[in-house]
C-alpha cells in the first residue's frame, strides 16, 4: 500500500517542487516538496523516505553532494536526479558515484519519474528487509559473511581472520540462521 510510502521531491524551485509532489500523491504516495535539501538532513533520521526525487542543481548544496550526506543517513534509500542541464558526465556519475537510480532531464517526463519512483520505491523496500534481516549479525559474523558472499570457502576466512576453520563453520551456522539463508545463494543475494 502507498500511503507509507514517503517520498521527498528536492528542488529549490517551489513551483517544481510542489508541481511533483501533488503528480506523486496522486498516485497515492505520501509525497512532499522540500527546498532546502540541508534543512531536510537535520530531521531526516526521525523522517526517512523511500525514495528522494532531488534536483541537481541547486543552491549551496548540490543534489550530489546532498546524495552524499543523505547516503550515510540512509544507504537503503533511493534516489532519482532531476535537472534542467543534462550532460552526459553527470549522468554517468548519478548512477556510478552517487547511486541514483535514474537521471531525469526538466521538464520531466511524467510516466518515466513515475516509473523510476515506483522501482525506488520496490529497490528500498528490497534494501531495508535485506538491512533488517542482517542486523543482528554481531561484528565477526559480519566479517565471516561479507568474505563468504565474496566467494572465499571457510579455510581462506579462517585465515584472514585468524580463526580455526572449525570456528568459522559454527559463524557460518549462526550467519544462516540469523538472516534465515538455507545456503550460500540466498547469503550471496543478500549482499547484493
């Protein structure tokens, strides 16, 4: 259901702002404009969204150095860029460096922002269950899983990390029952 799933539209011009947001809640999303994107990061943590619709260009802080900040707030949101001045750098560097889903050109094509909300939306969903399901992993699990899911058998973690092969085998068992993976596969598609 859509009505909880929140996204911020990030654009310092109001009308534009304003203009995506009522299109978003229309398809039932509990959109809302923001124009100050730094004003938004110091609330952010007691109001995360599913996905961020941000401008590129913007005042003091650009939409990329705003994905920035608000990646390490929130690495399971999605984020969708906006601007009216595309090149193909910053296109490129939306996706390959800042993790953006898409990279909209103004004015914006209604059906392609609905389209890349909607799989920001279903990728966040996907991210945070994955989070939620590794959580409790406790520090050296998730060292044993991280070079699991790299395809390094118990004996090469075991070296790295300085264990018996026997003791690695027992984090291993924990690691699946924690995140309730039946094997490596599904370990493997949890890192992803």
């Amino acid at each position: 259901m859509r009505e909880c799933e929140s996204v911020y539209v990030v654009d310092d011009d109001p009308d534009l702002a304003a203009s995506v947001s009522r299109l978003l809640r229309r398809q039932g999303y509990a959109a809302e404009p923001i124009l100050d994107p730094a004003a938004l990061l110091h609330v952010y943590a007691e109001a995360p969204a599913h996905c961020i619709v941000t401008d590129v260009m913007m005042g003091d802080l650009d939409g990329f150095a705003f994905a920035d900040q608000v990646r390490v707030l929130d690495p399971d949101v999605a984020i969708v860029f906006m601007t009216a001045w595309p090149t193909t750098a910053n296109a490129v560097d939306s996706v390959r460096r800042y993790g953006g889903l898409d990279y909209l050109e103004k004015p914006i094509d209604e059906d392609r922002l609905l389209a890349a909300v909607r799989e920001g939306v279903a990728w966040s969903h996907d991210r945070r269950a994955v989070t939620a399901r590794t959580a409790n992993l406790t520090p050296r699990e998730r060292q044993v899983f991280d070079l699991l899911v790299q395809g390094h058998p118990n004996k090469v973690v075991a070296d790295r990390l300085g264990l018996s092969p026997k003791t690695v085998e027992d984090h291993r068992a924990s690691v699946l029952a924690k995140t309730g993976a039946s094997g490596l596969a599904q370990l493997i598609a949890l890192s992803k």
